[in-house]
C-alpha cells in the first residue's frame, strides 16, 4: 500500500471544496438569498461528509499497515519455526543413524550427508588424532581433495591447533581464491570433534562461500553435529575394545579350561601309573613263564598271546597318561632339534604302512629351516600320531600333504589330509583326553591331547581346520632358536 495516497486524496478533497466557495462566490450575486442559504448549508454537510471519509480512509489505511505488519512478522516466525524443526529432524537421524551401528564409516557417512543439507561443500572430511604430536589422519573424505589440503596446510601453520584450543567451529578465507580476480572466493569450516572436553579430532567443509555469508545457526548447527559424531565415534572404539577383550576373555577360559582338563589328567596318571604298573609286570611275568612252560602247539598259547596284548595295551594308556603329566619331561634330553630331519624319520618309519594304505605322501619345505628348542623325541611322537590319524581319516586312501616352513620368528608345520573330515560340532572335543571317533577301532582318545601337551610344553601351538568330507590341516606353531625350555 503507497504512502503518497492519503495525501493525494485529502488534495483532491480541498480543491473540491474550493471550487464549490467558488461556485457559491458567483452565485450570490446572481441567486436569491434563500436559495443561497440552502446551498450553503447542503455544501457545509457536504464537506462535514467529505472529512468524515476522509478519517474512516485513514483509520482504515493504519489498520490495514498494521495488519500488513504482523503478517510480515508471523511469516518470520514460521520460517525461523521450519528452519528450527528441520534442525530438529537433522539431529534426529544423525541420533538415530548412530545409535544403531557401531560402524565406523557409517557414522561418518551420517556426518557428511546432514551437514550437506544445510551447509553445501565442494568437499568435506573427517580427520582423527594421533598422538600426543595432534598428527592428523584422514578417516573419510567427500568430493575433491581441497578440504584435505587446507587442512594439511594450515596443521603446519598452527591453525589447526588454535581451531582445537578454541573448541568451536571456526571459519577461513581460502587465501588462495581471495587474491585472484575474478575467483569466486571460498572457505574452508573447521569443526573439532570434542569427546569429554578432549579433541579427537577435526571436521572440514570446503565451501563456495565468503568468509561474511555464514550465519550463527550454521555454526551453531555444525557444532552439535560434531559432537553428537565424536560421542558415536567414542562409542564404536569402546564396543570394538569391548568385542576384543570378550573374545580374548573367551580364549582365555578355554585355555584355562584345558590346562585344568590336563592337571587332573596328570593327578589321575600320578597315581594309577604306581598303583597299576606293579600289577601288569607281574602279570607279564607270569605270561612269559606260562608260556615257557607250555607246549608247542598247545591253544594256551593264544590265549597267553591275547593277555599278554591286553597288558601291554594297558602299559600303554598308562604312558600316554603319564606323558600328559609330564612327569618324565624332565628325565628326557632338550635342545636344537632339526623338524625337517624329524619329520623324515617318522615319515620313513611308517612308509611301508602308508603304501599299503594306498595314502600319497607330498613333502615340502624351506631349505633354510632353523631348529626348534625341544625334544626331538617328543617332537616325532606328534609328528607320528597325527600322520597315523591322518591314516585313519582316508580308508580309502588319498594323499597327506607334509609341509614345514619358516614364518617371521616361528616354523610351521603342517598335516593336511584329503579323509573323510571332522564333524563340526566335534572340533572343540578333539584335543580333550580319552575322546575319540575311533573308539569302536581300538583308539584311546590320548594321541591328540598328548600332542596338544607336548606342543604346549615346546612353548607353541596346535589348530585344526576340517570340512567333513573332505580332509583335515592340521597346523602346529613352534618358536624357532635354543632359548625355550621347561620351567
């Protein structure tokens, strides 16, 4: 509504007015005097009407202004209204975007995508700290590579660390672009990603923009961001710290687990071994005398033959027990063995009983092997006992890949065989004392947890990977040198 429009009507009414005096003027030298007096009086209440319109038109004019007013005014306060719950509705699903993942790229992801909504970049990327130094490391970036090298330039200069003293989004003139002609001039926008009043790291946004064009809220908005993914980016490394320490929690109580498996082991060996082997010699003896005694041919001497088998089948569970104790540990040489000459004796010394298995023998391994620090007595027993189970695995026959190598400070050994597999659900049982899946074929469950015991006490370790149906590896972990022994 103009200004100007109350002034030109009152205008026009005053000049009405004065042509009708005028009128009235040239009347009354020509009119009666009644007639005169009626023509006044109507033009009195004529003008009274006029001024009358006049006052309503204004009032009606300020109270259209100041209608005009309060809905310029209510305009405002939707607008500032829609902005803030749209700045709700940001924070909102970048709340929700990390609070339901603990991935790391994800969080950043949510970063980059909700602060583009309301600040648009040519480029934008989160930087972490490392070290005591304040090193910047990139951990994701978003368009070009500019944001990545304003932030390199200006860690160097000292900015950075001002921008993380301050504790606040800071804005900078890309100096470069405001020097040339003709260059739309940009900025780069510093965030810190505070957790706990310390700095973990930085948030850069590299904009088409004077320095001038950013507003308050922008700032303002960027910063609750910032924070909100610094909390989500604390939270993620606590759960990943958490997820480790539970999985070496649980590596622990097996082991712990085992080692308790094999200490009641070695008690039950301790005592059967002297109660049972004092009994079994004199059996053995008395066998050896019957048969001594008894005639060629006669059938006593199957069945002298089936105690005498029993008994030494007795002994045996009883040494296998008495290894799982280490109770002879001490009593046996160590020193540098040789595992490459090792493991061609125990292979020579089954070879005859792997060919009529119909089992293919493949061999290989570095040709500068260091020894490992042992007994190599001991170390042949496992190499024997899992060549033999690998024996059993192909009834069929098939092919036992034979390998030893050398691996940063260890050598590694290994058995893969192409038999019939080990069940899944029976893989945490295998090194457990007296199980066995051939039970029904005379095994005793003790060949597996005495290798695992004799790989622990050559301070290394053992691991199995099987796919039922189609062969088992076997991996043993031995430290290479002559500095292991027993404790």
């Amino acid at each position: 509504m103009s200004d100007e429009q109350p002034v030109h009507s009152a205008q026009s009414e005053k000049d009405s007015i004065a042509q009708i005096k005028h009128l009235l003027d040239q009347i009354k030298t020509s009119a009666p005097p009644d007639l005169v007096w009626d023509l006044r009086f109507h033009t009195d209440i004529l003008v009274e009407s006029l001024r009358e319109s006049q006052a309503r038109s204004l009032g009606l004019q300020k109270e259209n202004g100041q209608l005009h007013e309060r809905v310029l005014r209510e305009r405002c306060d939707y607008e500032e209204l829609r902005a803030s719950m749209d700045e709700l509705l940001n924070l909102h699903e970048l709340t929700e975007a990390i609070s339901t993942t603990f991935a790391i790229s994800d969080i950043l992801s949510a970063l980059m995508d909700l602060s583009a909504r309301f600040l648009p970049s040519e480029s934008c990327g989160v930087f972490s700290l490392d070290g005591d130094d304040l090193k910047l490391d990139v951990l994701a970036t978003r368009g070009d590579k500019r944001v990545v090298q304003c932030v390199q330039d200006h860690s160097e200069d000292g900015i950075v660390d001002w921008v993380l003293r301050e504790a606040r989004p800071v804005v900078i003139e890309d100096m470069s672009t405001v020097e040339q002609t003709g260059v739309e001039v940009c900025s780069i926008v510093l965030v810190p990603l505070r957790v706990r009043a310390q700095n973990i790291g930085l948030y850069g946004l590299y904009c088409r923009r004077s320095k001038d064009v950013f507003t308050a809220g922008e700032m303002e908005l960027l910063s609750v961001l910032a924070n909100q993914t610094a909390v989500a980016l604390e939270n993620a490394r606590l759960y990943s710290e958490l997820s480790a320490s539970t999985t070496q929690l649980k590596d622990s109580q097996q082991q712990l687990l085992m080692a308790e498996k094999m200490a009641a082991i070695g008690r039950l060996a301790g005592g059967v071994a002297h109660e049972v082997n004092n009994p079994l010699q004199i059996i053995l003896s008395r066998v050896q005398l019957l048969r001594m005694n008894a005639a060629s041919g006669d059938r006593l001497i199957e069945g002298l033959d089936s105690i005498e088998h029993g008994v030494k089948r007795i002994s045996k569970i009883i040494r296998g027990l008495l290894d799982i104790a280490g109770h002879s540990a001490a009593e046996r040489d160590w020193g540098a063995c040789d595992v490459v000459a090792a493991l061609r004796r125990t292979l020579e010394l089954v070879q005859h009983q792997l060919e009529r298995a119909e089992v293919e023998i493949a061999f290989k391994c570095d040709d500068s092997l260091p020894p490992v620090a042992g007994n190599i007595g001991e170390l042949e027993q496992v190499f024997l006992n899992l060549i033999i189970n690998a024996q059993h695995a192909m009834p069929e026959g098939g092919t036992l890949e034979v390998s030893a190598r050398v691996g940063d400070e260890d050598v590694f050994v290994e058995f893969s065989d192409t038999g019939v597999g080990i069940p899944e659900a029976l893989l945490d049982r295998i090194f457990d004392p007296f199980f066995s899946t051939r039970s029904e074929q005379g095994g005793t469950g003790l060949g597996l947890s005495v290798s695992y015991g004799i790989v622990e006490r050559h301070g290394g370790s053992i691991t199995v990977q099987s796919t039922h149906g189609k062969g088992t590896r076997f991996s043993l972990r031995f430290p290479s040198g002559e500095g292991v022994g027993y404790e």
